[in-house]
C-alpha cells in the first residue's frame, strides 16, 4: 500500500468516525437517513454534475445497475446502522459494523477477485479483529450476560453491528451511490407533522453527515486505485481508533480502558495492512 494511499484511509477514518458520532448524538430513524440524503444531494449535486455531465450519458444499463443496487445496500446498511445507534452504544454496534463488513470483503476479494494478502498483512487482519472484540466491551461481553437490561443491550449491539457489518461488505464491493431519497420519501410522508417535529431538531446533524460523509468514502475509493480491495477494506477500520478516542469520551460508553486496547491492536494492525 502507497504512503498516499495510507494518508487518505487515515484521513477518511477520521471523518467517519466523526459523522458517525454525528448520527449516534441525533438519535434518529430513518426520517434521519431520508433527512442526511436529501441534504447530501443539496449540497453535493453541483460537484456531481460538474464531473459527471459528460459522462453519465454515456452509461449503459450495467452502470445504472451496478448504481441501483449499490443505492440500495447503502440506505439498508444507514438504516440499520441508526436503528443500532438507538438501541445500544456507538462502541458496541460501530465496532462490530467496521470490522465484520471489511473482514468479509476481504475474504471475497482473496477468495473470489484472486488478490493475495501478506504473512504481515494476514497478522494485520487479525490484529484488526481481536480490536474490534476489545472495543466492543472484550471480557465485559460476558460479564453483561449477568443483567437481563445490559444482555439485552448487548444482544441488539451484536444483532445490528453484524448486520450492518454484512451490507458494508456488500456495498464495498459493489460501489456507488443511488436511489437513496425515492426509497426513504414513503416513511416520511407517513406521517409529515411528526417527520417536521423531527426535521427541527435534527437538521443541523443531518447536514453535518451529508457534508462529511461523501468525502470519507470518496477517499477510500481513491485509495483503491492504488492499492488492493484487501487491504484497503480492513485498514479503514482505523475509523474505530478515533470512534474509541472521541465518541467513548463525548458519549461517556464504558469500558474504556479495554476498548482502548482495542483501538491500539486496530492501529497496529492497519500499519502492518499498509507495510505488507
């Protein structure tokens, strides 16, 4: 992996964390997710139709395909991500999400797309995941089994964690945008004084996850061009270092000091994904 590619991961890491922590704060539904997309096209239509205006007439059906589906898999994967959010803590569900999603991308791209991963590489894999376990609560896991409220808790962080972790896998190999706003309209229309009342209170977090959250991925995508699938998809998951640094502190989550650990074995894990 180029030292190019490893500053943009490093940067888009950063900025996922921080609309991630965004969208944990405001605490919405997917009245939020059509909010965040209405505002992301708003703010990032002009670019788009600047790079693209000579080039999306010519797609054929494939692209368009390829970008339907894509659309898809994205409002899939924010939807559950912020039913997630409201159900159990950032450092449970975000964890769970970042680290089974790339783990499983990556296996498709080595097993399927035929890249080839380094001794070092394959340890930087595994540091990755054994982070995530501590940041997600490690031996706390277990002893959360002991009340019902927190076992609960705990049960829908792993549910919606790993849930999510299987559609980013998903849209990380497809790519793309689309669709978002046309399949989001009907839950809002549902019912439009209360999707208002909403709007009032989460506009400013919605509009701060459309400005930010395009960029981190777009990044990620120019990384790609320079280095392969398969160590680009774990190494984005130095998002959790700034997930357990920031949002562990601001959202006032437990278990710090374990999942500190964590966040430790994930950023020597993403060094050893970037040397091999």
């Amino acid at each position: 992996m180029s030292l190019q590619a490893f500053a943009l991961i490093l940067l888009a890491g950063l900025i996922h964390a921080g609309w991630n922590i965004a969208a944990k704060k405001a605490g919405g539904d997917a009245r939020f997710a059509f909010f965040s997309s209405l505002l992301l096209v708003v703010v990032w239509a002009p670019l788009a139709w600047w790079v693209g205006h000579d080039v999306v007439p010519h797609w054929g059906w494939q692209a368009w395909a390829l970008v339907a589906v894509s659309g898809v898999l994205h409002l899939a994967y924010y939807v559950i991500l912020l039913r997630g959010y409201r159900h159990a803590d950032l450092t449970v569900v975000y964890p769970l999400a970042r680290g089974s999603g790339p783990l499983i991308s990556s296996l498709f791209a080595i097993v399927v797309l035929g890249e080839e991963i380094s001794q070092l590489g394959q340890l930087g894999v595994a540091g990755v995941v054994l982070g995530v376990f501590l940041i997600a609560g490690g031996p706390g896991l277990l002893r959360a089994r002991q009340d019902p409220v927190a076992r609960l808790r705990l049960h829908q962080g792993l549910l919606y964690g790993l849930l999510t972790g299987v559609f980013i896998a998903a849209y990380t190999v497809v790519d793309g945008y689309g669709v978002k706003v046309l399949l989001l309209s009907p839950v809002v229309l549902r019912n439009l004084p209360e999707a208002r009342s909403l709007w009032m209170v989460q506009w400013r977090w919605a509009l701060l996850v459309a400005v930010v959250s395009p960029v981190a991925y777009v990044l990620v995508l120019f990384a790609m061009q320079s280095a392969p699938i398969s160590h680009v998809a774990p190494a984005r998951e130095v998002s959790m270092l700034f997930a357990a640094l920031i949002g562990g502190h601001l959202l006032r989550e437990g278990d710090r000091l374990v999942r500190m650990g964590g966040a430790v074995l994930i950023a020597l894990g993403v060094t050893a994904l970037g040397l091999g």
